[in-house]
C-alpha cells in the first residue's frame, strides 16, 4: 500500500483524488529504460556492436531529437522510434562501432524497428487496461519529457481519452526532473499535492521532484541505464506491473 510518514495508511488512500503519470518508460516499457530497451533488441537482433558504442549512439540520438526538430507535433512513435535509430546507426557507422554495408544496415534497423515496436504495442495494452480502470474513479494528467507529439503518440496508443491533460516539456519549456513540471501537473489537476500520486520509472526525473513538492509518489522499478542505488525510503510505494497500482 501506499506509505508515508505522518499519516496512517487508511487516511493516505482516502487522501488520494488524482494521478500524475509519466510517459516514456512508464507506459510503454514498463519501467525499463529506454536505452536498455534498445540494447536489447540490438542483441536480439544480432546487431554487430558492442554495448559501449551503442550507450555513445544512443546518447547522440537523444541529444539530437532535444536540440532539433526532426520529430514534428504530429508524428506517431513509429516514425519517432524510425528516425531515432537512424540517427543510432548513422553514429555508429562513423564512429567506426558498426561495420557493415548499407543495405545491411538498413535491414538490421528495421528489425529492431519491428522488435521494439511490437513490444511496445503489448505493454502499452497493458498499461491501457490498467488505466481504464483507475480512470473510473480519478482524474489523470500526463506530465513528460518528450519531443513534442506525445499528444500524437497517446492517439496511436489510444491512451489520449484517459488524460485531461498533458504537459509536455517540448511545449512548456520545463523540463524534468525541474519540480515545476510537477507542480504545473497538480495545478492542472486542480488539487493538493498530498492529494496526488505521481507514478514513474525515473528515481531522479520522476520521483524526487514529485516528493519535493509533496506528492505522494510510486516509483515502477524496471531495468535501469545505471545501477546507481537510490533511497527506497523515498517513494511511498515501489511496483514492477503497471497492474499493482489497482
């Protein structure tokens, strides 16, 4: 259950009007970081790179879709998941990480293209699922780091009926783990912050800065990109199934 120091677990439960979800990670990996995700469809791929080159590409991609605008507000996560990898082997084809011939190249992005993208569909099923039914008797606001067409990717999904609103660091222009992006979220929600839940995957994006500002907070632990230890004390309640939260 959910636990906090100061309130007995019956009145925290009975406290709780509203949730905060993130997106990336939470929803569609279940809790496991992205660049895991990613590795592991290389190795399931037989991808010839080894994982030291692939964390530089994969940290070259993201840092390029976060300073440009490759991804439009209207583009599905299909596409953004395409030109991610794009730009992953287009950096390790230069750097030297992955030797191969185009045509090679190419068949082994849309493998793991079609191996991710298969995954995510199934666990944002499941998270759809989950949702439904918590959305019956809360409100719920989306609050991501993203490109800019989360809104986009919630239709693809179809999660988008279950938030009232979105806020999105691409159109705020704050990003996490800055707590303001929590605290436009509880604003949005119209509540206290001890009367909302943030759920995500991200100890230091997600639930500190929902702690901070007095959330309550569940932290869905998946495979990290590190394996950096954090305070457990922290988050009020720890899942590894989107379907615990019921």
């Amino acid at each position: 259950g959910f636990i906090r120091r100061n309130y007995p677990l019956r009145q925290l439960k009975a406290m709780i009007k509203g949730y905060i979800f993130d997106y990336g990670a939470t929803l569609d990996t279940a809790g496991q970081h992205w660049g895991k995700v990613l590795w592991h469809a290389y190795e399931r791929q037989q991808v010839p790179v080894n994982e030291a080159y692939f964390r530089e590409a994969y940290v070259y991609g993201e840092r390029t879709l976060g300073r440009t605008s490759l991804v439009k507000p209207d583009d599905t996560f299909h596409k953004t998941l395409e030109v991610k990898l794009r730009l992953e082997f287009e950096y390790l084809s230069w750097q030297g990480g992955l030797n191969v011939d185009e045509i090679t190249s190419c068949r082994l992005q849309q493998s793991v293209l079609q191996d991710v993208y298969a995954r995510v569909v199934a666990t944002t099923t499941h998270s759809r699922e989950v949702l439904e039914r918590l959305h019956e008797h809360y409100p719920m606001v989306l609050v991501s780091n993203f490109y800019g067409n989360v809104g986009a990717v919630l239709k693809e999904f179809r999660l988008a009926h279950l938030f009232s609103d979105i806020v999105e660091s691409a159109v705020v222009g704050i990003r996490k783990p800055d707590p303001r992006i929590y605290r436009l979220g509880v604003e949005r929600l119209g509540l206290r912050p001890e009367e909302v839940v943030v759920v995500g995957d991200s100890f230091h994006k997600d639930i500190e800065p929902a702690h901070e500002i007095g959330c309550q907070t569940v932290w869905f632990r998946g495979e990290g990109w590190t394996e950096q230890q954090y305070d457990e004390q922290i988050p009020n309640r720890i899942i590894t199934d989107i379907a615990q939260l019921l």
